[in-house]
C-alpha cells in the first residue's frame, strides 16, 4: 500500500476568496426567498420538463427545501475540506515532491466546484421563485447542458493539472 505525506495544507487566498463567493450566494438566495415570500402565490411550478418549461406544481412551501439542499451541499463540502489530504483519491502517485501542489490544486478544485454548485443551485432557486411570482417562464433549454460542461471542465482543467504537475516532478 503506498504511503502518502501526511501535510496540513493552510487555506489559500483563492480557497478563502471563492469560499467567501459560495457564502454570498448562498445568503442572497435565503434572503432573496424571504423577502419575496409574502408576494408569492400558494400553487407554484415545483418541476421543469427537459426543454426547462414548467410540468408540476405544488406548494410554495417547497421553494424552503431547494436553499436547505444548498446548505447541506455547501456544508458538506467545507466539512470535506477538513479531511487530511493523503485520504483522498488522486489520479497520480503521491511523493513527498508533488504532496504539497497537488493537495493544494486539490483543494482549490474543491472550492470552485463547490461556487459552481452553489451558484447553480442558486440560479434555480432564483428562478423558481421568478417562475411562481410569474416573472418569467420556465429554467431555459441550456440550463443543464451548460452547467454539466462547467462542472465537468473545472474537474477536467484540475485533474490535467495534476497530471501534468506529476509527469514533471
């Protein structure tokens, strides 16, 4: 079994920054809720087909439970970045040489996932409750494809990185 440096690698600016960018986000959609509820209709569009139009409705108490997701999502990956380094899973053996680098582009990977996903969330929230006050009509056609080539070029751009910083150690 290989064993990996165990290193505490302190939060870096870019973490702390995008961090700081989830956070905001995250706040603007609870308050953002809040502070429209009042104006929102009781029956509401709750699912969107896959052209992004509306095809169910339900109450608007279930507008509560798309922030709640966001903030498990968004606490489950900060609780994750608590977890030492060398636990996780790499597409390269790890030495003593590239540890420091990759647990480091490990973490930042981990932070920009977690704005896209919460910046993500938040866009349907925000559009949901658009939707209900009847300022708009459905999430859009491009939602899904665009938000899957996001995530998975942010993963991709990581992991090439990675590799590439391994192969020149």
């Amino acid at each position: 079994m290989e064993t990996r440096p165990v290193l505490v690698i302190p939060k870096s600016s870019t973490e702390k920054w995008l961090d700081y960018l989830s956070l905001v986000i995250l706040l603007y959609s609870i308050i953002y809720l809040i502070l429209k509820w009042s104006n929102l209709p009781q029956t509401i569009p709750i699912h969107f087909n896959v052209s992004g139009e509306a095809d169910g409705w339900g109450s608007k108490t279930t507008l509560i439970i798309l922030p709640l997701f966001t903030l498990a999502t968004y606490t489950g990956l900060n609780l994750l970045r608590k977890i030492k380094p060398d636990n996780f899973n790499y597409p390269v053996t790890i030495t003593k040489q590239n540890a420091p680098f990759i647990y480091k582009t490990t973490f930042i990977m981990l932070s920009w996932v977690k704005l896209e996903l919460v910046a993500m969330l938040g866009y349907v929230h925000w559009s949901f409750i658009q939707n209900a006050a009847g300022l708009s009509s459905g999430l859009g056609i491009w939602l899904l494809p665009v938000t899957l080539i996001i995530f998975f070029s942010t993963i991709v751009h990581f992991i090439l990185k990675i590799k590439k910083y391994a192969r020149s150690v």
